[in-house]
C-alpha cells in the first residue's frame, strides 16, 4: 500500500505544514532536507510518514518546537481546528530579559578581529 492510500499516516511535512506548523509546505521540506525536523529523535526526510503518538521536534526561527500528533491532516486547515490536531509540549520562549542580555554585534560592524574574538571567547568562557 502507498503512503498516499495509507490512511493511519502522513507525511512529515505535508503534516507540519497543514496543522500550521510552516508556512509553506516547501519550507517544511526544506526544514526536513536541513536536519530540523525529528520524529520520536531520529532526523527524518519530508517523506517519512507520522502517525497519531508521534513526537516531532523542530527548530523553527532559533526556538524549538515539541509536538505530539493527535489527529492526522493532509490539506492545509483553520487555526482552531488545527489546534486540535496536536498537543504542544515546547518549552516557553526565553523573557524579553535574557534576550537583551545576550551580546550582539552592531549591524554592519563587518567581521570581528583577532581581538573581538579573544574577547567574545572570554566572556562565554571558552578561552581562559
């Protein structure tokens, strides 16, 4: 039986991208293609089918996404009912406070020298 006649999976991005995960099925595949996508912490291809249980974790914009399948979908659905097709275990978004504390190179700065490195080295300590 072909994945597309398998009614108890669907493929990883067409999934992720139906319960609103991506925005764009190509950019779920592409997520695939690049290693942020693992189902049950093994890095699958958009092709690998998911069924209802199944963990997906995904690195979407720098934070990580945890999700359970609930329910399957293929064609793309409203927010409300996408929701419920899942369960989301991610971790809350870090505070407005320790992103302001982290240190960022000002726009345009070019590359850092020799020495901006020593010293970005320093302050994570890595470099004693």
């Amino acid at each position: 039986m072909s994945p597309a006649a398998d009614p108890t999976s669907a493929r990883v991005d067409a999934w992720t991208w139906a319960v609103r995960l991506f925005k764009t099925r190509s950019a779920a595949a592409t997520a695939c293609r690049a290693g942020h996508v693992r189902v049950n912490g093994v890095s699958v291809k958009a092709a690998h089918p998911v069924r209802p249980g199944d963990e997906i974790r995904m690195r979407i914009g720098g934070l990580e996404r945890i999700v359970v399948v609930e329910k399957l979908v293929t064609k793309r659905v409203g927010a409300v009912i996408a929701a419920g097709c899942l369960i989301d275990k991610s971790p809350p978004p870090p505070s407005k406070e320790v992103l302001a504390s982290i240190p960022q190179r000002d726009r345009g700065a070019g590359r850092p020298t020799k020495r901006d490195r020593r010293e970005i080295d320093r302050l994570r300590g890595t470099l004693e």
